[in-house]
C-alpha cells in the first residue's frame, strides 16, 4: 500500500514559497522593474503551484486560493509540463493608442455626442497623425463605457409653425381662468405621420 503524504506545517508551506519566489527572482532579468516582479510574485499561479509542491491537495488548494479545482489543475499542468511561468501571447495587433490616447479620443467622444465614429476618426488622424480606423474607436469607446446613441425624433417644424406658435402663445397668454380648466394628459395618442384606419 502507498504511503500517504502528511500534511504540512504552516512553517513548511511558507518556506516552499519562499523557495518559489527565489526561484523566479532568478529568472528574471537584473534590469527588469521591481514592481512588475512584485506583481507577478503575488500573482495566484505562484501560490497555486507552491501550495502543490508543499503537497496540498488539489480541492485544499482550491479552497484555499479560491479558485476551482480543476483551474488548479491546469495551471500545475501548464508549469511542469509546458514550463510555463506567464499567460500565453494573445495573438493579433498590438493597440495602435495607449491608455493616455484612449482617455483623449473618450474626451473627443464627449465633447461632440453627435459625432459618428467615422468623424471622430478624421480628427484623430488629423490631431495625432495617426490613423486609426472607426471600428477601433468603436470599440475603444466601447470599453471606457460609451454607446452610440441614436436622438430622439421630433417634428421638423418651419420657420412658420415657429411664428405661428409663438403668435399662439401671445395670444393665450393672459387666459389663467381659462388654462384652469383644461387637463393636459398623455393618454391620447397623435399619429402625426400616417393614419390608423
């Protein structure tokens, strides 16, 4: 019969981690930032793959990073098999604008809500001289929360129906008594473009 693993120490775990860090310390570059290691050292698939290397059990990993068992073990699976110690590449072009760029088209986007994606790209090509195509601003407007927006419908009203409305409200003006009596409501329906019948 196997021997079972015990389990170990708080003390043990803790110096499997420590090993792991120094591990990876090693693998990076002298040159390389120390905040973008930092993040990376706390990242969960350090914990992940140290808590297993200290013998824990894939479901106590689990609980204890708070992650689902089996994601636990496609990342044990991707460290020792693949030798893989970040995510994979994601394919396709890089972003054309940085974050600061996209805070600038987003500031575009408001200051003129009428623009179509099509016009906010000629200003963009012709302030940055970059270009940078309306599906890419769509989709960058997109992600900081923006939605094309269609403006609502009203009557398309002549310079006469503005003279003759303003005549008609010239006219009413002094009608208080009259006003009182009228009940103004939206339970009726216009048809103002066609009719039901």
């Amino acid at each position: 019969m196997p021997k079972r693993k015990r389990g170990l120490t708080t003390d043990e775990i803790q110096k499997v981690l420590a090993d792991l860090e120094d591990e990876i310390f090693d693998d990076y570059d002298s040159d390389c930032e120390f905040e973008n290691v930092e993040d990376d050292l706390i990242s969960a698939q350090q914990k992940i793959v140290g808590l297993r290397e200290a013998g824990l059990s894939y479901r106590a990993v689990a609980a204890r990073v708070q992650r689902n068992s089996s994601t636990i073990m496609r990342v044990k699976k991707q460290w020792t098999d693949e030798g893989r110690r970040a995510r994979k590449s994601v394919s396709g072009p890089r972003n054309v604008t940085s974050a600061r760029e996209d805070r600038r088209l987003v500031r575009m986007a408001q200051t003129d809500r009428t623009a179509f994606s099509r016009q906010l790209a000629a200003q963009w090509s012709t302030s940055t001289r970059v270009s940078l195509c309306a599906s890419s601003i769509r989709r960058r407007l997109l992600q900081r929360g923006l939605r094309a927006r269609i403006p609502s419908c009203r009557i398309p009203l002549t310079q006469n129906h503005r003279r003759l409305r303003l005549h008609w409200a010239n006219v009413h003006r002094s009608w208080r008594a009259d006003w009182q009596q009228v009940v103004f409501s939206d339970e009726f329906r216009f048809n103002l473009w066609h009719h039901d019948g």
